[in-house]
C-alpha cells in the first residue's frame, strides 16, 4: 500500500481516500458529498495544463482542482 | 397564496431533479420571490392533490446538507432550525433522492428525517436505474430508514407522480400522524461523554430529546457557524454565546486529541450508518465507480484536450449567429409596432403634454425594453439547453484553469458570453458561482463585454467613417473594426479581472468542487418554463429602469418649452441640449461637440439611443431606414471654427472606443446593485468604466492627432 496524492493517479486509477489536508470550507463540502476517509474514488480524467480533475465516487462525477486535490491523501 | 392550506417542504441534492417535481406536483400556480435581502429564489406553489384537498409546497434551494456553507445552505438551515421550534413547522417533507445515487443524497435526507416530520422520499431518476437492469426496493429501503414511504418514480418519463400524491393525501388526512422511529446514527460512548459540556447547555434552553440534541451538538462542534446559527435561532445574548463558543472549542480540541477530525464527525459517524444500512442491506452494491458511464463515454470527446474547446468555440459561433439572425425579423416587428402604437395615440389624443409623455416617453420607453427581448430570448433558451443537457458543467471544467488565473472561475464562462447579448442576464446567471469573490468579479467586468445596445453605434460609426476596403486581399477594414471592437472590451474585461482580484477580500475560500451531472436531452416543457419566467424577470427588473430612464430623459429633452409658440421646439434648447453644451469643454479633448454630449447623455437609457438622438439633433426624418439619412447628416456636418468636416474617422473610432467603455446602462446599475446588496459595487464600476471611456477616448483622439491621423 503507498501513499500519495489525488492528483498524482492516473486516469483510470482507482484509490481510497486517507485525509485532507485542505482548507476547512472545501473539507467540510466534500465530506458533505460523501467524500470523506475510508472511501474508495476512481480518477476520471485530468484537465490540460493542470487543470481540475474529475473523480467517480459514490455512483457520481465530481471534480476539484489540481491545487485542492494535491491536499488529499490517498492509498492504492 | 392561502395560508391555512397544509404546508409541504420539498428538499433535496442538486440536480436530484427536485424543480422537475416541483413543477410536476404545482403546474403553473407557482410564485417566485427573492429571500428578503437576498439573491436566492424562494418558490412556492399550490398542488391540488385531490378535489378538495389542496396543499402549499415550498420548495428549498438544493443542498447537499443542512451545514450552514453556502448561501443556499444557511437559508435551508436557518428554515428547518425554525421547523424544530414550531415555527412554519410542515405537515410533511418530501425529500428528492436521486436513485442512481443514493448514499449521498441520502445524507440530506437522513438530516431531515430528524425533525419528526413525516418524511416522504421521492425515489427520482428510477428511469436511469432501471436501464441499467437494476432496482431497488422500495419497501425494504422504507423500513431500514423508518420514513413514511419510499415512492420510486421518474419525474421525466412523468411517471410516480400519481403515487407520490397519494401518499401525500395520507399524511394530510390522518389528524395525528405518528412519526415512526427512524434509522439513528451510533455516537460512540466517548463521543458523547466529551460532548456532554455541550449538550447540557442545549438542554438547559429547550428540551427536545436526547438524540436531536446531540446532533445539534454535533453541527456546532462541526463547524463555528453553527454556533451563528444556533445563537440566532435560539436568541442567545453575548454572555450566552461567549460561553457556547469557549465550550465548543475545548470539545473540538478534546476531539481531536482522540485522533478524530472534530470537522467531518457528523458527516463520518452519518454516512457510516448509511453505507452500514445500505450495503448490509444489499440495496446498493460497491462497485458503483468501476461501471463507465456513457456520459463518460461522452466526454472523451466533448472535453477533449484540443477538441474540446474547438467544439465549444464552434457552438458559441453557432448561437451567437442564431441571436443576430434570428432575431432581426422580430424586433423589426416591434419596432414597428411600437412606432404604429405611438402614431396611433398621436391620432388619438389631442396635442399636449401628457400626449408627449405618453408617446415618447412612456410608449419609446417600453419600445427600447422590448426591442431586445427577442435577442435575450434567443439567447437563454440556448444557455437553458446547455445548462439542461450537463453540457455547461464541462465547459467550466474546461475553461477554469484559465479563468481561474484572472480570478475568474469556471462557470464566469458563460455569464460572460451572454454579456455579448445583454449584461443583464449574464449578470443574473452569474447566481451559480458559489465563491462570493469569483461572482463578484464576474459581474464587475460583464459589462465589459459588447452588448447588441452598442452594435447600432457602432454600424453607424463604422459605416460612415470606416471605408470599405479590402485588407491582405480578404479581410475587410469595416469588418475588422467591428471585430477589434468586441476583442477589446474583452481583453480589457479580463485584465480589469486580474487587477481587481488583487483588491477584493475573500469571503471563505474559493474551491471548484462541482459535480458533473450526466448528459440528458432537455424537456421542451421546462426549457420553455425556465426561458419564460427568466425573460419575465428581465423585463420587470430591467423594465422599471429603462423606463423610468425614459421619462426622465423625455423631460430633459422637451422641456422649457419656448415660451412664445411662434418658435419652433429644438432639443437644443433643452435641458439636454444646455447639459450638452456644459459638457462640451469636457469631452472637446475626445473629438466630441455637444450633439455627440446630447448623445452620451440618452443613452443612459440604452446605447442605442444615441442613434435616434444624433437623428433628432440632425433633423432627420424618421423614415424607417434612418441609418442612410443620418450617415450624410453626420458626413456633411462642418467644423464652423475650420470650415473642415466635423467628423473624421478617428472622431468615429474615439466614439467607438467611448462606447466599447462606458457606463451608460442604468438598469445594469440596478441589478449589480440588488445582486451585490449595496451601492458600493455598482459605483465602483461606473467611476472605473467612465475612466477607461474617457482616457481611452482621450489616448485614440490625442494620440491619433499626433500621429498625423485624422
């Protein structure tokens, strides 16, 4: 199991979610939205030039930006 | 409305399809208001759910909590706050589920399910699940969660709609319905002896039960605007609040020390009871985010990395043609119904004041709003179907990298875009940025971006002055100004964005998590339902201004009338032409005399008042096609002091650049006021626009003249 970031999988890549390390205001929106530690996400796809990223959770598509999704901690 | 009909709450996620069951439940008996003060719609509408039982649904902005964050959620909170005091208390909650995602949208209705409210779950989108060949019990989704009943249904396909009526008419008619004992979140032992301090205090202003009071709780330690809430709610006084707040905080850091994240307790013990309840049960399987959807599919191409963007500018090009084609052969309709309504009351009523104001203000008033009705029609059902389909989603994932470098985000996209229509519904679009600052940005810059007002201004500058002659073979000169026209007001719009974001605060962070609703084909019935009532609240919003406008400038330019009848009236011995004259010095610099002033001066109407003004000041007769007429009237006019032409293409350019800049819009004034809440915002944007206006003139006209241009 290693650790890294959101915005580190590939498209396709399958991960769940370890701990935020984002401001609070973005940490309580996505817990809301179900996406919180223990939750397992698939990467979708990535934006050009680092732009936001789009993950599959919970049956829905969601996306966050690169800067916020460098804040997530995630397992393989 | 009648106030003594049963009161229902319909709640959900957004885009949980909770409007289409709105507009299902209501058909047309619905009222939209603003909150008091605020810019998010309150709607409210009667459904006749039998013959004699009819009932008020009040529909709550879409949340994905009842955690006060956003605007949309603090009002839902603050409502449902009032809920468990007996204030406004509902008969009952329909609660709209999106069945193809249940667990999340689950969590809202988990958090209302709490307030001893019969809660009927509306199961939408059953449609989509069961094209995938799944389903879901109903009746067994029912009892693990202890709602009143769980009614699958599919607010598209128009079906449910009946069952979920009937299940209504039961909670209504039984006089004291019992409220059976619902699914409750397990709060470890620890939990809630650290908790205590808390809930002790809670328990001391009002006693509910055990468990509402640990929730309660919970969303105070959650976060410190829960303390806001509460104290509001509650009618705590400082000492009181003082004293929460010290508690709050020390619970929060005695959570903490456990290992646990004191800011997602709620949500963790919540959706662990949930995905426990629903997995357990085998109503959901786990491999949901292995399955690729066809909206997925979809994307590859649609946001594709060159793609993508070629297909969004191609359809961009696509709408903007349809708005300036489609639209000419209605507005020639009424303008001249309009001119035919003003001849016919001219006949009608016999000379004299009030005939005057009737006809050219009030008649012409209402002609300069409904003129371009047509364009903004045309222009939201296009933004509707873009936003309908789930196609706007990925045009600000697409776009907000980009954005998001001059402080703009994502979804300023296509707010802006309309902005080359008309800024006011861009300004009224600009309602789905949640950030404060990003939307606040947006509206600053909007109307920066050439509106169809300013497009007569400049076809006539441009057609008078600009010669019509080829450019490296196959550009035109005419055509190219017209182009540099928009191009400048939009790169000045986003540098004015890139400055600004240095100066304004941020009101909580900035974030762009956005979920990404899967494709769907639009309903012709809600299209038409949305681009109707947006069109409504444009022509009464933009309608008050541009007419009160109207009389006002109607006044300034008929009155003092002469006094002997032998002299004939000009508007240049107006008030407006007096004001024309006073500020002549001013803009002489600019290339500008006073009739040029008269103009700018009536076209805080709208822009393209200055064409009809220069028309009356020239004396030329309104003979449908005045454009011909003026454009000699302006090309023959000499400079008395030079005996040279009064007009030269730089002149026209300077008028041109003035135009691109200026704040003339007033009903644009008055939304950025009601959108912002305060004057501060709209007087900042007509002091840096008139700036830009007058030096931009200022640097062209000066600056051409140096140059040996004319």
């Amino acid at each position: 199991m290693s650790i890294k970031q959101l915005h580190h999988l590939l498209p396709g890549e399958s991960a769940k979610i370890l701990s935020f390390h984002t401001n609070l205001t973005l940490q309580s929106r996505l817990v809301e939205m179900g996406i919180l530690p223990g939750v397992e996400i698939r990467l979708m796809k990535k934006g050009p030039f680092n732009g936001p990223i789009e993950i599959k959770v919970r049956g829905y598509e969601v996306s966050l930006r690169y800067n916020d999704a460098m804040q997530i901690n995630v397992s393989e | 409305m009648d106030n003594k009909m049963p009161l229902i709450a319909l709640m959900g996620n957004p885009n949980s399809g909770k409007t289409a069951i709105f507009n299902l439940l209501t058909g047309m008996h619905q009222k939209v208001s603003n909150y008091p003060g605020i810019t998010v719609e309150q709607r409210r509408g009667n459904a006749q759910l039998s013959e004699n039982c009819a009932v008020q649904i009040m529909d709550m902005p879409g949340t994905y909590s009842l955690t006060p964050e956003s605007l949309d959620e603090k009002i839902v909170a603050q409502q449902t706050l009032k809920w468990l005091n007996g204030i406004d208390r509902p008969k009952a909650i329909i609660s709209v589920v999106d069945a193809g995602n249940l667990s999340r949208n689950l969590y809202l209705t988990s958090q209302v399910m709490e307030f001893g409210i019969p809660v009927i779950i509306a199961l939408n989108m059953m449609d989509r699940v069961k094209r995938k060949n799944q389903d879901i019990d109903a009746e067994k989704l029912q009892k693990i969660l202890g709602v009143h009943s769980v009614i699958p249904m599919s607010a598209r396909e128009k079906w449910g709609i009946d069952e979920l009526q009937s299940a209504l008419l039961n909670v209504i008619n039984k006089a004291n319905i019992e409220v059976s004992s619902h699914i409750q979140m397990e709060i470890p032992e620890e939990i809630e002896r650290i908790i205590t301090p808390i809930s002790n205090f809670l328990n001391a202003k009002n006693n509910h039960d055990n468990y509402i009071t640990n929730i309660q709780t919970l969303r105070i330690i959650t976060r410190k605007s829960g303390i806001e809430l509460y104290s509001e709610s509650e009618n705590l006084n400082a000492a009181e609040i003082k004293s929460l707040t010290i508690l709050r905080d020390k619970v929060a850091h005695e959570i903490d020390e456990l290992g646990l994240n004191h800011r997602i307790l709620e949500a963790t013990l919540r959706f662990e009871m949930l995905d426990n309840a629903l997995m357990g049960n085998s109503i959901i399987n786990q491999n949901e985010i292995k399955n690729q959807s066809r909206s997925e599919r979809i994307d590859k191409i649609l946001t594709h990395k060159w793609m993508g963007p070629l297909i969004f500018i191609t359809l961009l090009y696509g709408i903007f043609q349809s708005i300036f084609t489609w639209a000419t052969i209605p507005m020639q309709y009424i303008d001249s119904g309009v001119g035919y309504l003003g001849n016919y009351c001219v006949q009608l009523f016999s000379q004299g004041i009030l005939r005057d104001l009737l006809v050219e203000g009030i008649i012409s008033g209402v002609g300069a709003i409904l003129i371009f009705l047509p364009q903004i029609l045309i222009l939201m059902f296009f933004m509707t179907i873009l936003e309908d389909t789930g196609y706007m989603a990925r045009v600000a994932f697409m776009m907000d990298k980009l954005m998001n470098k001059i402080g703009l985000h994502g979804k300023s996209v296509l707010p802006l875009m309309s902005g080359y229509a008309c800024a006011i519904p861009g300004i009224m679009a600009t309602r789905t940025i949640d950030s404060w600052k990003e939307r606040l940005i947006t509206i600053m810059v909007l109307p920066l971006m050439s509106c169809s007002a300013r497009l007569p201004v400049y076809t006539l500058m441009i057609g008078a002055f600009i010669p019509n002659k080829p450019i490296f073979g196959f550009l035109n000169l005419q055509g190219l100004t017209m182009v540099f026209m928009y191009f400048l007001g939009t790169v000045t719009a986003m540098i004015i964005a890139a400055i600004i974001s240095q100066f304004i605060e941020e009101k909580g962070k900035s974030s762009f998590v956005m979920e990404m609703p899967p494709y769907r084909m639009p309903l012709a019935i809600s299209l038409f339902r949305q681009v109707y009532t947006r069109g409504k609240l444009f022509v009464i919003n933009a309608g008050k201004i541009i007419m009160a406008i109207s009389i006002v400038l109607w006044f300034l330019a008929s009155f003092p009338k002469p006094e002997s009848n032998g002299i004939s009236f000009s508007i240049q011995n107006s008030y407006a032409g007096k004001i024309g004259h006073a500020i002549e010095p001013v803009i002489a610099p600019l290339g500008f005399d006073w009739k040029i002033g008269v103009g700018l001066i009536t076209s805080f109407a709208a822009r393209e008042v200055m064409v009809s003004t220069l028309a009356t000041l020239y004396n030329v007769e309104d003979e449908g096609d005045d454009f011909v007429g003026i454009t000699e009237a302006l090309k023959n006019e000499v400079d008395p002091l030079t005996g040279m032409p009064r007009y030269t293409p730089l002149v026209a350019l300077s008028i041109m650049v003035f135009y691109v800049y200026a704040a003339q819009c007033m009903a644009t004034f008055a939304i950025v006021k009601n959108e912002t809440n305060s004057w501060k915002w709209p007087l900042i944007m007509i002091a840096y626009m008139t700036g830009l206006a007058y030096f931009g003139s200022l640097l062209v006209y000066q600056g051409g003249q140096m140059l040996g241009l004319v």
